[in-house]
C-alpha cells in the first residue's frame, strides 16, 4: 500500500504510526512545510518538503486570516502533489492532520485516495473553552463570528474525507453530530515500557540542588505556562501551598509563549505576569522552592515525572495533554481539574483526584493531603499507571489500532472498524 501522511511539523502525531506501517512493508511518503532536503528518509519514511507561493495579505479581514493562511498552504501542497503525482505517485490513502490546510485540495488530485484527517478538535462560540474562564471574558461581540468562521477549513475537510481518527471521546464529541459516525477514537498511544516508576531517581537543579524521591516535590507541566492550562490557577495556590508545605519544591515545566488562546497585552509573558502578581505574597525562602525550568528534554522530563511526589495538571475544556498520561504511566498521584477532558481519564479517588478548575483551595487541600498520606499517594498512582497500560499503552493497544485503522481506510473497508464499536 502507498500512503501519504501529511502534518506541518512531520511527524507530528504520526511519529509512531509512520515507521511501524514501513515496517509493515508499505511504502510512506511524509510531507512537511519543514526546510529539509529533497529525498531525505527517516526511519524508512520519504520525507517531501513543500514550499509556499506568498505570504499573508496585510489589512485582510481578521476573521478569515486563519482560513487565508490555511489555503495558501493547501494551495502549495497541492501543487507539489501535482508534481508527485506527474513522477507517478499515486497513494492508496492519505493521513493527514488538517489543522494547517495542507490536504484541502489533494482528493482533486488523487480522487480515489482514501482520505483520512486527523480530528483533534472543533471550535465552538459558546459553552466548551470560549467563555469558560471569567477572568477572561468575551468582549468582542463578534468573536463568535470569527470562532464560526475557523471551522471552514474543519468542515470543508469532513465532508470529503472518508473517515478521520480522534485521540479522545471527548475531543470527538466537540465534532458535529453529522460527521461522528465517520470518527474513531484511538489514542496516538504512550510508551509505558519507557515511562515507568522510579524510586531511584534523582535530579540536580541549577547544578547544586540534588532532588530525589526522599524529598517532597510538588510538579506541574505544560508546553506552554497560559491560562488555558490553569498556570494562573496553580500558580495563585502556591503562596499558600509553600507556607503549609515548608519543605516542599515546586518545579515547574513550560516555555513563555502561547499554544492556546489569546496572548497577553504588553511585552510580559503569561509566566511572568502571574509570577509578579504572587511574588509580593510569597517570602524570599520561600520563592526559592520554586523552580522555573523553561521546556526540558524529554530525557530530562521522564525523570521529572518519576521523581514527582504530587503532580498537578489543569485544563480549560480543551485538547488533553500527552503529559497527563504520561504522569499516568510514571505512577504519578495525580491532582487534577474536574473538567471533561480529564474525567475521561482521571477517575476521581481511584486514579488521581479531582478538583473544580478555579477552587484554589481545594487544590491546596488535595495537594495537602496526599502530601501526607504516602499509601494513597502510592494507590492512586499504582491505578493510575495500570489505566495508562490498559488503554493508551503505545505498542500493545494504541498503534496495533492506528494501524488497522490505517490499513482498512486504504482498503475501503472502515465501514467493519466502525461496526465494531471504534466510532464514536
């Protein structure tokens, strides 16, 4: 079988899923708008870079700046596909993460292609992340016009494709009842022969400060520290957190730029702005337990997850972060947000417990508690890396599934996966 996988970032969410159908003898082809060099092979995958033709319109109608963006990317993908195809490419299936555009067009070209998108989320005005957070309201009373208008490229992309794949039930469920049926639900999948338990680990901070299980070490992560991950919410608990907790170190994972929602006015990141805002309430030895480690190295992070003692992840309604799972695996005891990303996979007093969103005090108190109760820490985080296993294990569930759906959308026979129950 010929397979075309496309994503912006290649490989993306495909980084498993492309070398395991190689290795199953089928011929893949990855495009990237990534500056490499024409002919590159990676892990047995074709690697074919894509250029664009121009550049944004200044002064264009903001409401459809994304979409304008979208299809200058689908109309240079669709170009270079029109070269692929005339050297005699012809896929059975195309993958492809649609977020960027890139496949809008490519079933002109290979129309009996079977096409399917990757589904990670579909935007709504009302009611899931928009006006969800009051510190940050809707003032803008066209932006749910602009939040209508980025679904083009959403829906323009469902109604041609044959099927598209969706990591949680929860992310599908934001999809249009119209297009669930063509949905299946399968995690890009973690690896928990990797991210496992470790009582003897260790970490030096700044080079001089040796932290090992022995220590109480409170973590939280996220790409990016914004309010969209509750950064603002975690980090208004500490003042608190540290005064009852003085031998506690928090250690805090996330870059200054923004992944979701808006960024903020003035030259100050998200990190910052809530940083100065405690700083005043939180002593000098105190905010020395803090430490700000930017991103980290993933060989850096798994250790970080294994030496945590109380790991804290909130989210607006939204995409779910690989690191909850990942936290999952590591045998993490787990405070988390009471929002419908996380109760898909944080059962409240068997995996991890759950906390309202904005309640400050009840993450302190949670936090608090399983601080000082070490055989429910070690529960919780015992069922936690067993539900990791049993559904989003990597090499044992989550990839055997991409790759049947994978092969049963070039085959044309989706239809039994969706029969089975994969489909939403």
């Amino acid at each position: 079988m010929q397979i075309l996988m496309i994503h912006q970032c290649f490989p993306g969410q495909f980084k498993f899923l492309a070398p395991a159908l190689v290795k199953r003898g089928h011929k893949v082809v990855g495009m990237t708008l990534q500056d490499v060099k024409a002919g590159t092979v990676w892990e047995g995958v074709e690697i074919v870079p894509y250029k664009l033709f121009r550049s944004s319109t200044p002064q264009i109608h903001p409401w459809i700046r994304d979409f304008e963006t979208q299809v200058i990317r689908a109309d240079a993908c669709y170009h270079k596909c029109l070269e692929m195809r005339s050297q005699g490419f012809f896929p059975d299936c195309i993958v492809a993460h649609p977020g960027w555009g890139e496949s809008m067009f490519l079933k002109e070209i290979w129309p009996k292609a079977k096409l399917g998108v990757y589904c990670e989320f579909y935007y709504h005005a009302h009611d899931i992340d928009i006006g969800f957070d009051p510190e940050f309201p809707v003032t803008d009373a066209t932006d749910p016009c602009r939040i209508y208008i980025k679904n083009i490229n959403n829906v323009i992309h469902l109604e041609m494709a044959d099927a598209g794949i969706a990591p949680t039930y929860w992310q599908a469920s934001t999809y249009p009842e119209l297009f669930r049926q063509k949905i299946a639900v399968i995690h890009e999948g973690i690896d928990t022969d990797i991210l496992i338990p470790n009582p003897e680990v260790s970490l030096t901070l700044n080079n001089t400060i040796k932290v090992t299980k022995a220590d109480e070490v409170i973590t939280f992560v996220n790409r990016n520290l914004e309010p969209y991950r509750g950064y603002h919410v975690f980090i208004r608990s500490l003042p608190k957190l540290l005064q009852q907790r003085p031998n506690a170190r928090v250690l805090i994972v996330g870059g200054d730029s923004v992944s979701y929602g808006k960024p903020p006015e003035g030259n100050k990141c998200w990190r910052d702005i809530f940083a100065d805002e405690v700083r005043p309430k939180i002593s000098d030895a105190d905010w020395q337990r803090i430490h700000f480690l930017g991103n980290i190295p993933y060989q850096y992070f798994v250790p970080l997850l294994q030496l945590s003692t109380v790991h804290v992840y909130l989210t607006y309604p939204f995409i779910l972060s690989w690191s909850v799972l990942e936290a999952m695996s590591c045998g993490c005891a787990i405070v988390a947000s009471d929002t419908e990303p996380l109760r898909e996979v944080i059962r409240h007093k068997e995996t991890g417990l759950l906390v309202p969103f904005f309640d400050q005090e009840a993450l302190v108190g949670s936090i608090c508690r399983l601080l000082d109760n070490p055989s429910e820490r070690e529960r919780l985080g015992t069922n936690a890396r067993a539900f990791a296993k049993e559904h989003y294990d990597l090499h044992r569930v989550c990839l055997p599934k991409q790759i049947e759906w994978v092969e049963a959308l070039g085959a044309g026979s989706l239809e039994n996966m969706h029969n089975q129950g994969m489909a939403v």
